[in-house]
C-alpha cells in the first residue's frame, strides 16, 4: 500500500523511500534508482493522489526493478583479518598472512596475502592496508578490462563514460543518469568473467536505463552468456567481499 505522505513504497523486501519531484513537463514519470530509491515525477499541476495513482498503476513494474537491483547486490560476510584466514582475487583464494615490520604494505605471492604492519594484533590496521591494495588494484585491473567493451557502445553513438571507483558493500556497480560509471573496488575479489558481466551491465545502462527488453537484448549481443556470469556472480556473492 502506497501510503499518502508519499514518503516509502512498501515491497516484500522493505520499504524504499519515495520523491516526488514536480516541473515544467507534461507527462509524468517513474525512476526506479540502483541506489534503491524511487523518484516521481509530475507536472506542476499534478496532485499528490496523480502520484499515489501513479505508483500503484507501476506497482508490478517497480517491483521488478526493485527485484532486479536486490539480486544484483553484493553479500559481505565479517573478517577478522587475523593470519590463516582466507581472503580473495580474481576468484582465486589466498591465506592471510600478518607479519611486523616497520614499513605497512601487501604483498600477493604464491598462495599467500602478506600483509606487513608495525603491530600485528591492530586488525583496523592491516584491513586498512588490505584495502588500500585491493582498490589500487581494482582501478588499473577494471578500467583495463572495461576498454575491452567500449567499442560496442561507441558504435552506438555513446561517449567514453566518466568511471569512479569507491568501496561499496552493497552494489557491485551503477550507472547514474548522467552516464557516470561507479564501480566497487570490491570487483577484483571475483573472477574475471564475473567481473565482465558488471563492466558491460552497467555499459548497457548508458544505453538503457531500465531492465527492459532493449538492455536484455543489448547484455546479449556483448555477452551471450551474461545469464551464466551472473548466476556465477550471485553464487559467489557470500565471498566476494
């Protein structure tokens, strides 16, 4: 049930917050966001029940969206950053290994993560060298990766895309409507097929905003398997981060 005030739309898997937004235009709209939030947007003349209409009239519509968008986030499970625990790249599993040194850093060698820190027992510490490492990483390793890709859409007309990167616990990746590309640091923790699905999902996005047959059709031609990777994807999702 929408309720009046507007501010929440109620599904099964919680409640997502509601603007309503009103301008010069004459139809209106519904944005569902990768950030989980929904947008209305009605000319000046609408009224608030246009807008309660207009929810419940897209009710199935949004629930889709917002099924789509929930499947395509991330699981992160708790880490101790404590020696012998298992920690990931590129889908390949590596033991942790905390060492004392003067000089902080970490090294990736054999089948080990050695990450050396001035006190061993300060776990904030050596997630935080971790971390560092995986997001240098992950912007020379994704920015790579996404060259691979940049020709489908430039032959569509579109432009080279603005990429950001940040840390996120709950979206591999997103595209804003201004064709920004922001991608988790987190990705280079899953394979390299995993990895492309997300590249070319949110390259697919500048084309189309929505899950709509057009995106699907459009995932097809760039990755013809893009189903299997993101069931991959979705399976590994409890270690990717």
């Amino acid at each position: 049930m929408i309720p009046s005030d507007l501010t929440t739309f109620e599904h099964t898997t919680g409640s997502y917050p509601v603007a309503v937004l009103r301008s010069d235009r004459k139809q209106a709209a519904v944005t569902v966001h990768p950030a989980m939030c929904i947008t209305v947007r009605l000319p000046l003349d609408a009224t608030d029940q246009d807008a309660i209409t207009l929810l419940s009239r897209r009710r199935a519509w949004i629930s889709q969206q917002l099924d789509q968008f929930n499947e395509y986030r991330p699981i992160t499970p708790s880490r101790q950053y404590i020696s012998g625990e298992t920690h990931y790249y590129l889908g390949r599993q590596y033991r942790l290994q905390v060492l004392r040194a003067k000089a902080q850093c970490v090294r990736l060698k054999g089948a080990f993560f050695y990450v050396s820190v001035r006190d061993p027992d300060n776990r904030k510490s050596v997630r935080d060298e971790m971390q560092a490492w995986y997001a240098d990483h992950a912007k020379v390793l994704l920015l790579r990766r996404l060259e691979l890709y940049i020709p489908y859409i430039r032959r569509r007309g579109v432009q080279q895309p603005i990429v950001r990167f940040r840390r996120m616990t709950n979206r591999w990746g997103s595209c804003s409507p201004k064709g920004t590309i922001m991608l988790n640091t987190e990705l280079v923790k899953v394979s390299a097929r995993c990895i492309d699905y997300v590249l070319v999902h949110e390259l697919c996005h500048l084309l189309h905003a929505h899950h709509d047959d057009s995106f699907f059709k459009l995932m097809e031609v760039i990755l013809p398997d893009w189903q299997l990777r993101k069931n991959h994807l979705e399976k590994s999702g409890s270690i990717a981060v």
